[in-house]
C-alpha cells in the first residue's frame, strides 16, 4: 500500500519539477531577450532612438544588419538622435556621431566617417588590436543547444543560444571552458570578448595557465590581478549590457580596457605564453545569464612605419568599419593617427591604401565596398590631419587577395583588412 501511495505522487512531483524547470527556462529567454532587445533601432534611425528615448523605453542600437553596436557608439547615437531630432530625420543622409550616412555612397564619391573617431570619447582611446589573428570566435558555426566544437569544457554547463538571430555562448551556472591554440601565445598579444555579465561583484576572468595571473573583465571595468597601477578613471556606466574588454599584454604592461575607456594598467605582471586560453564565466542571476558573444585573440607587431621602412608594406586590422559599409568606427582612432603622424614624421613617404575583404558575399559587391573604405580611409587622413591628398592613393581589392583561408574564421578576420604600401 505504501510503495502504490508513493508512485503517484513521485509522478506529480516530478511534473512539478518539469514544470518549474520550463517555467526558469521561459523567463531566462524573456531576460536575454530584454538584454539584447529593448526597442531596436538603426544606428541611422534617428526618429526611432528618438521616440524609444521619449518614452523612457530601453534602447538597443543596432547595424544595418540588426547587429548591436559597441556601448559607445550606442549612446553617441542616442545623444545624437536627442539633440538633432528637431533638424534631422531618418532619412537626412549625414552621418550621425557615431553612425553610418543614411543613404550609402556613390561610387567614386567621397564617403562619410564618423565624427566620433579622435574626438569626445575617443580623444585618449589608445588600444590598437593586434594585425594577425591567432583565435576568433563569434559561434557563427556553432549548432543551437550545444557546446561550442572549438572549446573544451572543464566545469560548468553551456550551450550555445540563437537570440534574434545572433548566436552566443549562454552560462546560466557559470563554468570554465578552455581552447587550445593553433601556436604558443606570443610576446605581444591582445584579447577582445564581447560579453554580458550580471553581477557588478563577480567578474569574467582570462588566463593561460593554472596558477598564472588573471585579467577579466566586471560588468562596468576591466582589470588585471596583482595590478600595479590603476588608470582611476570611471568605468562606464554599469547598466551597460553588453560590453566589449580589451587588453594589450606585452613583456612590461598588462592593459584593459572597457569599450573606450582604459581603466587598468598594470606593469611588471607576468603572463605565461602558453598555447591554451582559459575563460572562467562567472553564473547569471536566475533569469539573467552570463553571454559570451565573440572572442578574438591575435598578435601585435612592430609599428606600422618599421614595417613599412623594411617590408615596403603594412597590414592593419586597426581600422574598423560597420559591417557592410564604409562607415569608419571610433575604435579605429588610434591607427589613424598612427598612420597621420607617421605621414606627417616622414615627408617623402607616399601612400596606397588597400582596402581587403574576405569572401562572404557578393564578389562584386565586395570589391565596390573595399573601394570605398580605402577611400574613407583617405578622406579622414586628409580632414582631420591635413595630409596633402596627392600623398595618399587608394584601391579596393575585395576578396582577391585573401593572406588566409576563407574556410576558418581566423581566416576571414585576416582577410578583412587595410593594407599601407609605400609608392
């Protein structure tokens, strides 16, 4: 009598549990969705940031391709929107502080920048990521529901997760996960992950080895453990969703940076240089978990001028554009003026800027958009910095040049890049 008393009610309270389980399920879902959502607008929609601004509602700031834009760039345009809302409509086609011209250019004309390249909060910005990529990974080949093939699992419980079209790593529970990379880590590296974490207490952390200094990231600063010096600078605002950290590691000084705002700097810190990388993802609140969106690792060399002086050439992944588009990001300030004071330093020294893509897309396509962001890259040398335009030629290549493999996404990043030759 008692074992029959018992099965049933063991059978209720296990659709209890099912039904508590879905029931987290549903409203974690609902919680991504609200972080990565809110109400979406184009960077060059301003009347939609407007209204959404208007009535209180949270704003999520996209690409052309409904991809989210950097924090940064995502409250230049919300200013923006704000303060021209009265002059501009969506369809002015000038650009907006960081966003894209509304209407693209034609070809052979000169193309919009952003104004918030080497201005406001990109004035002291100085990170330059690294010109060759050893890793990258943004899930893209990744299938819904599993663990991502190009890492390995030592605790925890991830999976992959497609929100509105963009897959990402999701830590409900947290958990370290590691990769092992194609070659040892070199002298000078950089480290770029876009990630949402929730609790402003707990951070992601980075590291090479099991007892070797950490570097991560909080939900509002980056920092480095056993940091030496502290930049004392405002981390950006902590209800930030999803921020991309960076950091420079080299043989003296271990960086970090949070979007555009260094806030670690830390010499004398020794990072082994192994081949594997470790991410320790802290666990989300109950419906709100930890995302991991994209991750880059790749070496920094010599300067562009040391290049160009012993190789004739120089390729940069310095300079970023919006994807699908000629539109130059603030994150590109640093390599600008680089390239603008190495022109300026060097009177003789004539350029062609090569602008390259990799194979995604239309062939045609691809070429016209290369063209155009060599020639976006001229146009904000010779107005911001006020280098003579004869100095500096330019042309777009597309995809026939690829220096790696389209087939892997290292391949692909290595590809997307501006090329400097000496004329």
């Amino acid at each position: 009598m008692l074992i029959a008393a018992r099965a049933p009610a063991q059978g209720i309270l296990g659709k209890i549990k099912d039904r508590a389980r879905t029931e987290v399920d549903r409203k974690e879902n609902d919680a991504i969705n609200a972080v990565v959502n809110s109400v979406s607008c184009a960077i060059t929609d301003k009347a939609c940031i407007k209204k959404a601004h208007d009535a209180g509602e949270p704003v999520k700031v996209t690409d052309k391709n409904g991809k989210p834009v950097s924090s940064a760039d995502s409250a230049a345009a919300i200013s923006a929107a704000v303060a021209q809302a009265a002059s501009l409509s969506a369809d002015d086609p000038a650009p907006t502080p960081g966003g894209a011209p509304a209407a693209p250019a034609a070809p052979g004309a000169a193309p919009a920048f952003s104004s918030t390249a080497g201005t406001g909060i990109w004035l002291t910005y100085d990170f330059v990521p690294g010109s060759r990529t050893i890793f990258y990974e943004d899930f893209t080949d990744d299938d819904v529901g599993d663990f991502p093939r190009r890492f390995k699992l030592k605790t925890g419980n991830l999976e992959v997760v497609n929100v509105k079209g963009q897959k990402m790593l999701r830590a409900a529970e947290g958990g370290i996960i590691f990769v092992a990379l194609p070659e040892k880590l070199p002298e000078r590296f950089t480290v770029e992950a876009v990630v949402h974490t929730t609790d402003p207490l707990v951070p992601m952390y980075i590291y090479t080895g099991g007892n070797d200094n950490k570097f991560g990231c909080y939900k509002n600063s980056a920092f480095v453990h056993a940091e030496a010096n502290s930049e004392g600078k405002a981390p950006v605002s902590a209800t930030s969703q999803f921020v991309t950290c960076r950091f420079t590691v080299d043989t003296r000084y271990v960086r970090g940076y949070i979007d555009s705002v260094r806030t670690a700097n830390a010499p004398g810190v020794t990072i082994t240089r192994s081949d594997t990388l470790f991410l320790q993802l802290p666990a989300g609140s109950k419906n709100d978990a930890t995302m991991l969106a994209s991750i880059r690792v790749a070496e920094s060399g010599k300067k562009l001028y040391d290049l160009i002086s012993t190789k004739g050439r120089a390729s940069t992944q310095g300079i970023l554009f919006d994807e699908g588009s000629d539109h130059i990001r603030g994150e590109s300030t640093p390599t600008l003026a680089e390239i603008a004071d190495m022109l300026k330093t060097h009177g003789p020294l004539s350029l062609t800027i090569e602008g390259h893509t990799d194979n995604v897309g239309n062939a045609a396509s691809n070429k016209t958009l290369s063209e155009k962001r060599a020639l976006a890259v001229k146009q904000y040398l010779v107005s911001k910095y006020g280098i003579v335009s004869t100095r500096i030629k330019t042309v777009g290549y597309g995809s026939t040049k690829p220096v790696g493999p389209n087939t892997t996404a290292e391949g692909r990043q290595n590809n997307r890049r501006v090329e400097l030759v000496e004329l």
